[in-house]
C-alpha cells in the first residue's frame, strides 16, 4: 500500500513538468527565426517611417524569418517575406495595409497598361493586355494556371483584352508569354474563328 502512494505521489510530481513542456512554444526566448508578424513590421516601420495597418487576423501571426537578422529587414524585404507567408499589401500615400492574399483580388490595385519598372515585383498590380492576332478568351485557361489561386485573370471579348491581377514579377512573365503568342498567332481572326 505503502509503494502504491509512493509511486503515485511520485506521478503527481512529474505531472507539471510534462504539462510545461508540451505547452512550451516551439520558439524559446531569443530564438528571432521565428517571430510575430507585428514585430517584424515595428522594425521595418522604425526602421523607414512607413504607417503599417494589419487585419486583425495577421496580426498574431508567426512568420519565419531563418537566416535573417530581423533588424536587418528593409522595406523590399518584407514585401518579399510577406508574400511567401501568403500575404499582400496594398499601399496608398498614408499607410501599406496587410491581409492575407485570399483577398487580393477584390483590393484596389495600381493599374497599368504597360510596364513600368519602378513597381518592385512584389507588388499587387492589375494589367490590361492588348491581344492583336490571338483570341484572349483562349489564352485564359491556357495562362491561368500560371498564377497562384489568389491572382485573378479574365478576358474581355469586346476589346479582345486580358485583365491580369497579381504580383508585377508574375505579371511581367505572363505579358511576355502573351505577347510571343500573340506574335505567332496565325493572323488576326475573330474568337470564333479559332478552331474549338
């Protein structure tokens, strides 16, 4: 009876050490590969000024940064880390919001009608492409499983123009898939007559 109080006292003592480690986070105290995303965006935001608005459900959120010095992240760097953390922003002159890309296609977007080197790759744009010879509505299921779920593209019939929205990096490869295409197409025929 004796060895049985024993033995039980003895698990109830180990019991709190079991239950701290397993509730232990997986990233100790000083461990900066893995940090939370609104601390990652102070430094960035003492770093350059920039006003950051994060939806609340991103807020919290860990992001790995292994093999980086947190307080050496810049601006173009974090763009980068977001958006492989399935992230967007979406800047305008008082404050860069940032949400989870599921939203990105509904957000407003700079747009363009032609390249413009200054927008860094990581940023959300919306692209008109003129289509001369091709049919856009072809291109469409041809092209879009190029882009990740989160882009969006669509071909406008009465102009025979593609709508592409996503990342400009991605953008830029897909307007110049489009254009060789477009420059190999057998001449300029109406959608219809393109062999179904």
């Amino acid at each position: 009876m004796k060895l049985r109080i024993a033995m039980a006292v003895g698990l109830l003592a180990t019991l709190p050490m079991l239950t701290t480690a397993a509730e232990e986070p997986a990233d100790k105290p000083g461990d900066t590969s893995i940090m939370l995303l609104s601390e990652l965006v102070a430094r960035v935001h003492r770093k350059t000024g920039k006003a950051f608005i994060l939806e609340p459900s991103v807020a919290g959120m860990r992001i790995s940064v292994a093999g980086l010095e947190p307080d050496a992240v810049d601006y173009p760097m974090l763009m980068a880390v977001l958006r492989y953390n399935g992230l967007v922003t979406i800047a305008d002159q008082r404050a860069v919001s940032i949400l989870p890309d599921r939203d990105a296609r509904q957000l407003p977007s700079r747009i363009l009608t032609a390249d413009d080197p200054k927008i860094g790759d990581d940023t959300l744009v919306t692209r008109l492409v003129q289509v001369r010879n091709a049919c856009a509505m072809q291109m469409v299921p041809v092209l879009r499983p190029l882009m990740p779920q989160s882009a969006h593209m669509a071909a406008f019939p009465a102009t025979n123009t593609l709508i592409l929205n996503d990342h400009a990096d991605n953008v830029r490869r897909l307007v110049e898939l489009i254009d060789r295409i477009d420059k190999t197409a057998p001449g300029k025929l109406e959608c219809g007559d393109f062999p179904k």
